[in-house]
C-alpha cells in the first residue's frame, strides 16, 4: 500500500472551527434531553408515556440511518460528488437551510404526531451533520496529544453550549416577561436554530478531509449504478459488525454506553425531581419552577466545563480509564446526596425557595445554609462527574481509526461514527422510552396545558422519580465500568501502535518488539500475524 499523503498541521482556528459543530452535536441534545420532555408535559398536555415514546422511537430510525451515512460517505471517495465537493462536507453543507426548523418543536398546541414527525425530521438532520463532522478530527491529525486537543475543544464548545441551553429559559423570562408562557422555550429554539446553521458553516470553512495517497488518486471516480445501490445495505452491515471485532472498540463502547446513558436518565428524571421533590412544599409558578431548573442546570453545566479542561490533561498523561472512574465517583456522590434529601426532607428548604421567588443565585448570598447547600453542592458534583464522562468517549473515538487501520490496512472513519451514534442511538431510545414508561406507571400526572402552576403529585409518583434518577445513572456507569476494566489505550500504547502500523504499510510482518506484540494484539484483540487484512482473519482470544 501506497504511503499515506502528508496531512496539514491543525492550528488553534482548525481546532476551534472544527470543535464549533458541538454547538448543534451537544447543544441540540442539551436542549432536547434537558427541555423537551419537561415541555411536553408541562405546556403541551403530553403524558409521560407519550413525551417518551417522541424522545424515543426516532432513534430507532437511526439503526439504519446513523450507519448508512456513515457507509455512504466512506464511499463517496471514489466519486465525482466526493472528489469536487467533499465526502464528509456534502452533507453538512445540505443540512444549513434546514437547522432553523429545530424550532418547530416548541410550537404548542400541536399533536402527538405532529410533535414526533418534526422530531424524525430534525434528527434525520442532526444524523446527516453528527456522522461525517465526527470523523474530520481523526482524519485531520493522527498524532495523539492533536487529537486530544480536538476532542477537548469539541468538550469545550459543548459545554458552552449545554450552559447556553440550560441558561436561555432564565434570560428569556427575566428580559421578555411571560414567565408561565411556553413562548420561553419557542424563543429558545429558534435562537439555537440559527446558531446550529451558523457553526456548520464554520465546521466547512475550518475543517479538511484527509488527502488522498497516490494509490487513491489512480483510481478512477465509480459512477452510481443500480448494482451498486443493490450493495450498499450488503456491504454496511458486513462493515458494522466488523467493528465489533476490535477489544479496544467494544471496550470503548462500555464507557461510552455507561457515561451517555446515566446522563440520558438523568436529564429527563432531573426536572421533574426539582419541581416534585426539591420544591416540594414550596408555592411556586410554572415560570418559577422553569427557572430554578434553568439554574441548577447552568451551575451544573459550568461544573461540567471546569471538569472537561482538567479531564483534557489527565487523559493525555494517564488514559481514559482512571479519568472515567473518577468521574463516576463524582456523579455517585451527587446522586447520593440527593437521595439523603428525599428520605431527610432538611427543614426551612421550602420557605427558602419561596424567598428565592426560583432564583438559584440567589442562593449565593442567602443566609439559610440549608438552601445553599442543597441547591448547589450536588449539582456542582454532578456536573464536574458529567464533564468527563462527556470527553472520554469522544477522546477515545478519535484513536479507533489507527487500531481498526492495523486490523484491515483501511481507514473507515465513517463507518465507526456511524456505529457509535446507531448504538447510542438505540440505547439512548431504549433508556427515555423506559424512562418515560416507568415515570407514567409511578402515577406522575401531566399539567394541563392552560395551567400556571406545578401540578402536585403522588407520594408514588414521587418516589418513582427519585428511584429513577438515583438508581438508573449508577447501574449504567458501574457496568460499563466493570466491562472496560482493562481498557489498555493510552499516549505509550497508541504510539506503539501507530508506530507498528507503520511498519505494517512497509511490508513489515513481525512486530519490532515482544512489547509491541503485546500492546497491538491487547488493543486490536487480533493476533499480530492476522493484522493488516491476512487471512485467515482469527481474534485472539482475551
């Protein structure tokens, strides 16, 4: 195989232009996962079941979808479309346009069915931007403290982003009035729907797509025939469960799945929690209420923000293991205190909110210590535990490519993203549709649509709420914890590794070193012998 063409040297604007697209990867589930179902339920009429099965059922779509782009854009390379516009930047340049129509969500008064179909649509949008922007970091550097930069300026922006979700509701009511009106959340949404075009449009101008080698060049662009077309969904599966064949990568997915889904049950059982346990006793409004959850969220996302730039450091000198451990430790203790609230019920907590008139920072300077600390101590451990759980993953994935490139002498940057968005996809459908059914069954009751005030709810309603938000996150962070015990990538082993492939590309057969033997064949779970596309290909056994 031909030498890989030279890739040019990222600087700070490549960085940054490229991380700007987790305005619309982050900042689009902050405000989904953060808003929506509390918006469905509280000012559209919408039950828990049904706000649920929305979040829900049109990521089960994805199992195809999320795939699919992923294939077809690998494959773009040979083409006439792939060579003059761009493989990966063809679909984000299709998806401009149409962003803004992330609004149309938080239009009340609408159906169940009008409120599901504009949600496939938008995230058939956010499917066709997510897929090919995940792969231009692996494909613009290899080096792995570049990549690490990568993956912390893309944390960054969408920790910026998620505080901005989770802040606007606050600014929106304070600055233009109507506190109880669900017009706060459409103001909201369309705000992001611009910001979403805006960065997708800095992601192309900032970004590149990895040079073609020589070898690449002489092959000629391949017309798109109905054979073809017969072959795509033939050959994207058979590429899917190939990824499964790398250790490292169904390692990799354990700590993905673990920190992804703790926060997907988190975000839709934490509001609720606020309005029906933390404010429980207290008088507050709908607008009110909105507003103590818009600053609980903000402390926690700039929690999140301080988390991700000391999580950046740690990953490059350790690895992502200790840093997802620590993480958890952290999410574990907020959880845990927030359970000590539900059975201590602190006294004065009620009065104080009510003083508060919902206003989180206000807690800063109020003289009941009691209120200070509730609202804000274990929603700062929360978020510091939730940064990291958020870069880790994503600091990982960039590193996949060099070790599936080992195993099949290939580069299939698509086919990984889009394995990864189908499998969270259909987890994270899988955790809000449960959620959401098991919140409903509790007994928990939808505000009518023209109420003002927080409808008051069941002490088994409640004590669902509290059940599912304390013991879902823990077990999904404990078992990816548990499956990713001896996760073994890191800045030594990943140079080992690049090094080795290297000499896979000259011809080499044998590895330089004993020590190399052991850190390829530990990651890739291949024996070095079957690496580099051999045959017969054997997994070497764990």
């Amino acid at each position: 195989m031909a030498e890989v063409a030279q890739v040019r040297k990222p600087i700070w604007i490549n960085y940054w232009g490229w991380g700007s697209g987790d305005m619309l990867g982050a900042g689009a589930q902050a405000v989904i996962t953060g808003w929506l179902f509390y918006f469905f339920t509280n000012f559209c009429g919408l039950s828990a079941i049904d706000a649920g099965f929305i979040l829900g059922l049109p990521r089960l779509l994805e199992a195809i979808t999320c795939p699919l782009i992923g294939y077809i854009s690998d494959n773009l390379r040979h083409t006439w479309v792939g060579r003059k516009i761009g493989r990966r930047k063809i679909f984000l340049l299709i998806t401009i346009p149409l962003l803004p129509s992330f609004a149309l969500l938080f239009v009340t008064g609408q159906t169940f069915w009008y409120y599901l179909f504009v949600f496939i649509f938008f995230e058939l949008l956010y499917t066709m931007f997510l897929i090919p922007w995940e792969t231009l970091a692996a494909e613009m550097t290899k080096d792995y403290k570049e990549k690490a930069k990568f993956a912390g300026a893309r944390m960054i922006i969408a920790q910026s982003s998620a505080i901005l979700a989770s802040y606007l509701p606050t600014f929106i009511i304070d600055n233009f009035g109507g506190k109880d009106s669900p017009d706060t959340f459409l103001i909201m949404a369309t705000i992001f729907g611009l910001l979403f075009s805006l960065v997708v449009i800095l992601v192309v101008v900032f970004s590149w797509e990895r040079p073609y080698t020589e070898e690449e060049k002489r092959i000629q662009p391949q017309p798109f025939n109905a054979a073809a077309a017969l072959m795509i969904p033939v050959n994207m599966f058979r590429d899917l469960f190939s990824t499964l064949k790398l250790r490292a990568f169904r390692q990799h997915l354990s700590i993905y799945l673990g920190g992804y889904l703790s926060q997907d049950i988190f975000n839709t059982a934490f509001p609720l929690f606020v309005a029906t346990v933390l404010a429980a006793g207290a008088t507050l409004s709908k607008g009110e209420t909105t507003t103590l959850i818009s600053g609980m969220m903000t402390l926690m996302y700039m929690a999140q923000l301080a988390s991700v730039m000391i999580a950046i450091q740690v990953v490059i000198k350790t690895g992502p293991t200790l840093a997802y451990r620590i993480a958890i430790s952290f999410v574990g203790a907020a959880l845990l205190l927030f359970l000590a609230f539900y059975f201590t019920q602190p006294a004065g907590i009620a009065a104080g909110l009510e003083s508060l008139n919902g206003n989180l920072f206000a807690a800063f300077s109020h003289s009941n210590f009691g209120v200070a600390f509730w609202l804000i101590v274990p929603i700062i451990l929360a978020g510091l535990g939730r940064g990291t759980l958020n870069f880790v993953p994503w600091s990982v994935y960039n590193y996949l490519p060099d070790i599936d490139e080992a195993v099949t002498g290939q580069r299939r940057e698509g086919i990984f993203a889009g394995v990864m968005t189908l499998v969270r996809k259909m987890a994270q459908s899988a955790a809000i549709v449960a959620t959401g059914w098991i919140i409903n069954q509790g007994g928990y009751l939808a505000a009518p649509k023209d109420s003002t005030v927080v409808i008051q709810q069941s002490p088994e309603a409640i004590h669902t709420i509290v059940l599912v938000l304390i013991a879902g996150p823990i077990a999904v962070m404990v078992l990816g914890m548990i499956i990713s015990w001896s996760f073994g990538l890191n800045v030594k082993s990943h140079g080992i590794l690049v090094h080795e492939v290297e000499r896979l590309r000259a011809g080499e057969t044998e590895p330089e070193s004993e020590e190399s033997r052991r850190v390829v064949e530990n990651l890739t779970g291949f024996k070095f012998e079957n690496l580099w596309g051999r045959k017969p290909v054997k997994r070497k056994k764990a």
